[in-house]
C-alpha cells in the first residue's frame, strides 16, 4: 500500500485493489491523479470531508462515470444538481460506507464536515479533514477552550474506531505559532496512531516538521512531507 502527498490535505492511496484520493484539491505535477483516473484495472474512490475549497475542488465530479464518491453531507446542501448522482455515497458523521474491498467510517470534526477512518487490506489509515484543536493566537481565550472542549468530545467519540490505526494525516497548520501541535499531540496520546503524516501546512513543510519531534515524544512515528509527490510505502 502506498500513500502519496498531493497538495495541502490531498492524498491518495494505492492499494492492491483500488485508488482513493481524500480531499483532493491540485494533483501532483506528474500528474498521478490523472494516471489513476485514466486506468481500469482498479477501482477508483474519492472522498471529500467538507465542502471548503482546500477539501473538496468541484472538478472531481467530472473526472469520470467509473469513479465512485464518498462526499460529506454538507456539500450536498450547498450543490443541489449533486443530489440526483448515484455515484456519490453521502455521509454524516457517525454513518459508514462499505463495499467488498473497503470500510469507511465518517468521523467527528471540530469544523464542517467530517473525519475518515478507511480500512482496507488489513490496515487503518485516519484522514483528519478539518478535525484539530484550532488554538488561534487571535481568538479569546474563551473560544480557545471552548474548542479545546470540542476537540476533546470528538476525539473521545472516534478512540474506538481510531485506535492504533496504521497511519494519521493529521493538520499541523504552522499558523498556529508553537500551539500549532497541540491537537496532533493529543490525538496521539489519545489512539496511538503508529505513524502520523502532517497535512493542511500551506507549503510550510519544514515549519511543520519541526513539530515531529512532539509527536515522536508521545510515542508514534513521524513522517515528514517535502514536497508534493512524496511517498510512503505501508
Ligand atoms: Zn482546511
């Protein structure tokens, strides 16, 4: 199984049987989102976890019939010509999608949308989407801990479905200064995900990657992203 970084929060997986792509928004140069869509040996899934343009680039609907689509609820309230489509398996949190090769589970967040949990081939890999203790430096500190307290609920609703799961993309969003590992720490405290691959870094990989020294510390490996392209093998 391979993982490959795309762009911001995008991946895709490789398995032996099928693509997925979360959260696509821009493919890699080489352009291997375009090279999954354009074969047909192995199915193909996309899944978006909300509707924001940094999860969810409307063009994935036209990327092809065969594909098959496991999109947020909340972007069918905002895409009324979406409804009709029988590609598209809609989910609300807590609600599961599954077929012969493949389980996936709709998970809590602390914004719109939903996480993912998929587990496939014998292993589970978490896709936060936009699920993170967002401590802003320039919220009150009434709203940091009302978040903190949102983050915290939802993580404990997700532990049994999450834990120990093969790998976590997980936000570490520079812009959160040096609160910015704060959720990611948690999480792993938390389920113990044996790897953790950071998203949503707007480009600031290596800001990012400082912080994989907080999450190898409370116990799960950390795997740094360069540049889009980079690939991890499972
Ligand atoms: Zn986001």
């Amino acid at each position: 199984m391979t993982i490959t970084y795309l762009y911001h929060s995008g991946f895709a997986i490789e398995t032996e049987e099928a693509y997925f792509v979360i959260d696509y928004w821009r493919d890699t140069d080489d352009g291997i989102v375009a090279n999954m869509i354009a074969q047909d040996e192995k199915t193909v899934y996309f899944l978006s976890s909300h509707i924001h343009h940094d999860h969810f680039n409307p063009e994935i609907i036209f990327f092809g019939q065969h594909i098959k689509y496991i999109l947020s609820a909340d972007i069918r309230r905002k895409n009324k010509v979406l409804r009709t489509d029988d590609r598209i398996a809609w989910v609300h949190r807590g609600e599961q999608y599954e077929d012969k090769r493949v389980k996936i589970y709709a998970l809590g967040s602390t914004d719109v949308g939903v996480s993912f949990c998929i587990e496939t081939e014998g292993k589970r890999i978490f896709h936060a989407g936009d699920f993170n203790n967002w401590q802003r430096t320039t919220a009150s500190e009434y709203d940091n801990m009302q978040m903190a307290n949102y983050f915290t609920s939802e993580l404990t609703k997700m532990e049994d479905i999450v834990s120990n799961c093969d790998v976590a993309v997980f936000p570490l969003d520079p812009r959160m200064g040096d609160l910015t590992a704060a959720g990611a720490v948690q999480f792993c405290k938390a389920v113990h995900p044996k790897q953790l691959i950071p998203m949503h870094c707007w480009e600031m990989y290596a800001e990012a990657n400082t912080f994989g020294r907080e999450i190898e510390q409370v116990g799960s490996r950390f795997i740094p992203i360069n540049k889009s392209g980079d690939a991890i093998v499972l």
